[in-house]
C-alpha cells in the first residue's frame, strides 16, 4: 500500500482510539463517583436524579461507543473500497464534467453518506432520549425535518457548489481566494436570512406575552442597551424537553429567543439572568470573534484544498485521477474532521473562557450571582448534564465550564 493511504489510515485509526481513550477514562470518572453524591452537590441534587444522571451519561456513552466505531467503519469503506472513483466515472459518463454535474455528484455522495447514520440518529430519539423522559418528538416531525433538511441543502448546498466549482474554471491559480469570498458572501447572507427564512420552517415563534416577566426582560436590555426587536418563545418542547435561550439576527432585527421548555423550568430572576449571560456574549463581542475565527479557519481549508488539487501522488492514492477538483474538495471533507479533532480542546477552551466572562457579566447587570447559579443548576438538573466529568475529557469536549467551575468563578462576583 501507498504511504498516502496509511497516513489516511492511521489519522482516521488514532482519532478513534482517542475518542475511545477519552471516553473510557470519563465513564471511569463517572462509575468511580457513581454510588454516593458528591459532596459538593449534596444540597443540590436529590439522590434518584443523580443516579439517573449518571445512568443516562453511561448509557450515551456506550451508544456513542458502537456509533463512533461505526462511522469510522463507514468511512474506511467509503475511502478504500473504490466506490468513490466508480461514482465519479459514473457521473462524468452520464453527465458530463461540468461544474453542475460535478456539484451533483459531491451532492449525492455527501446525501449517500448521510444515509448510514440514520438508524443512530433514530436510535438516539426514540430510544435512548425517549428512555430518560427527554423525547416529544413524534415520528412525523423527524421525518419531516429530515426531508425539510434535505430540500434546504438542495436548494442553499447545491447552488453554492456549482459556484464554487464555476470559480475554480473562471479564476484560475488563485480560485481558492475567491471561492472562500463566496462561502464567505453566502454565510453572512445565511446569518440575515436563517431566522427569518428558515428556523421557522422547523419552530414556531410567537412573542411572549404580556406580563411581569417580559416587563423584567424589557428592563434589563434597556438597563444594558441591548437593542432588540422582540422577545420571543419558541415551541422547543415539539422536540424535546431540553431548554435553553439564545438570539438571532443583526442590528434591528435582533430578537431575543427563549424556549417553552425554560420558561416552564426556571423562575423569573433566574431566566433574567440567563438572558443577562446572553447579552454578555453580545457586549463582549464574542460571536464577530467566534465569526472571524471560523472564517480563517476555512480560508486555510480552501487554500489547502487547491495545493491538495495539484499534487497527482494524492488523487491516485485514492484512485483518482487528476485534474478535476471535486475529487479534492470531497476528499478534503471526508477527511478534515480527522485533524481538526485534535484543535478541538484549543477551541473548547477559548469557547470556556467566554462562557466565563458572559457569567461574569450577567453577575454584574443583576448585581448579584445567586439567580444565575439557579438556572445553572435547574439547567444541569433538567439536562440531567454529568456532573462528575473527567477533567481530561472535559477539557476536550466541554465547550461550556462544568456546573461546579462555574459556581467556583462566580463565587465572590457581585
Ligand atoms: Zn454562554
């Protein structure tokens, strides 16, 4: 075999056996911990919910065990078996290789690829969260946001494909510059358009009514000028029982969201504060920072794609032949996760210290951090979140602080 496909081989075997690694020294952490409350959280949580917590982090864990197995298996075959290069020669047969035809053969490869991770996704709905108390999505509503999530890569994926793949013929040596323009261009288009053209597709959104609670939220985003259009509920209980808040939009049009399944959940100074921690995002400007990252990040990525694009050694590895750039593109997004895997705990932590500073900013508008470690500890309680994590897979995964970091830094704040 050819040095390329045991280098392929062993980034797709070594992040497996880290995800393993990591995984087992969590469920470890867990079942160590597992017999008796910490003390720490003696007075928060009563007995039968912290063994149901740890019985629901087990049994994601050992779903999550088969599931990444599985997709590793999946993508071995997918990368070695040769069906790649047969699909290819199929579709330029067929239709020729013109930017549209290679954008529907990277199309129907990436919804071939979907297809094996169907039964899990099934499995973890109406099985395991089912299980736990979690699940109120009906059959009909997943097979609808299924079909809804293809139409919309059809109609958004698609187009933006052959635009690209249009690119690489128009612009030549430097079509990696401007096909990130592109992606650039479509995803702030998607930031305007997604909360009023698409989340509606999938939730329905009516204002929150009258009352003292809108009153309290009004006052805060006018004490922390926070402009914003509305406040909005949303029906995430159509889905599931987990909760949480979050806003859309830019400028104006910025609406506050907040799910049906927190407001049931948490009193009124509680959810102030979560709406607090979220406009501290805002004010530190977290998400144009988060935004920049990521597009540097995928102006790296397309840069890599056309120096991967020249070099034949690498299309024959695979049973490619040269000279075509989509073999590049879809090599490229099979294979990325393998490394950027190993940037995720750089970018869990930056994403920690954000959560921090936003806590650190809801104790500061409310003058006080009590209503805040509420909701984290209804939040963690209703989640049934793991609360006794291994710092070491914490650290990797986690892209928020766990409940007793959080309460330890806001200790002493306001
Ligand atoms: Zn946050």
């Amino acid at each position: 075999m050819n040095i390329v496909v045991w280098l392929t081989l062993g980034l797709i075997l070594v992040r497996l056996a880290a995800e393993r690694w990591l995984a087992l020294l969590n469920r470890r952490h867990v079942l160590a911990h597992a017999n008796e409350i910490p003390k720490a959280f003696q007075r928060i949580i009563d007995e039968p919910t912290y063994k149901k917590s740890v019985a629901y982090t087990l049994a994601k864990e050992r779903f999550g065990k088969i599931e990444e197995i599985y997709s590793t298996a999946v993508l071995l075959i997918v990368l070695f078996s040769g069906v790649l290069p047969w699909a290819l020669h199929l579709f330029s047969h067929g239709l020729g290789q013109s930017a549209w035809a290679m954008a529907a053969f990277l199309f129907a490869v990436g919804f071939a690829m979907s297809l094996p991770g169907l039964p899990f996704d099934w499995f973890s709905q109406f099985r395991l969260e089912e299980k736990f108390g979690f699940n109120t999505t009906t059959p009909k509503t997943w097979w609808s946001d299924r079909l809804k999530g293809l139409l919309l890569a059809l109609v958004l994926g698609y187009p933006l494909l052959v635009l690209i793949l249009k690119i690489v013929q128009w612009t030549g040596v430097w079509w990696w510059l401007w096909a990130w323009a592109a992606l650039l261009a479509f995803q702030l288009l998607m930031l305007v358009l997604a909360p009023v053209l698409i989340l509606p597709l999938f939730n329905k959104f009516t204002p929150l009514p009258e009352g003292s609670l809108r009153e309290r939220l009004l006052a805060l985003a006018e004490r922390t000028r926070f402009r914003a259009q509305s406040i909005q509920l949303m029906d995430g209980s159509k889905r599931s029982r987990h909760s949480n808040a979050f806003f859309t939009g830019f400028g104006r049009f910025r609406k506050i969201v907040l799910f049906d399944t927190l407001v049931q959940q948490l009193t009124e100074p509680e959810l102030e504060a979560v709406l607090a921690h979220e406009i501290g995002h805002y004010k530190k400007k977290h998400i144009p920072k988060m935004l920049a990252f990521s597009a540097v990040s995928s102006l790296a990525g397309f840069y890599f794609i056309s120096v991967l694009a020249g070099q034949d050694w690498f299309y024959r590895a695979f049973g490619f032949e040269p000279g075509n750039v989509a073999p590049a593109l879809l090599l490229f997004g099979l294979l990325a996760g393998t490394v950027t895997f190993w940037f995720s705990p750089l970018i869990h932590w930056w994403s920690r210290r954000y959560e921090y500073q936003a806590d650190a900013f809801a104790a500061r508008v409310m003058s006080e951090a009590q209503s805040l470690i509420g909701a984290l500890r209804k939040l963690n309680e209703k989640n049934l979140s793991n609360l006794t994590p291994h710092p070491f897979y914490s650290g990797f995964y986690y892209s928020h602080p766990t409940l007793l970091e959080r309460e330890q830094a806001l200790a002493g704040k306001a």
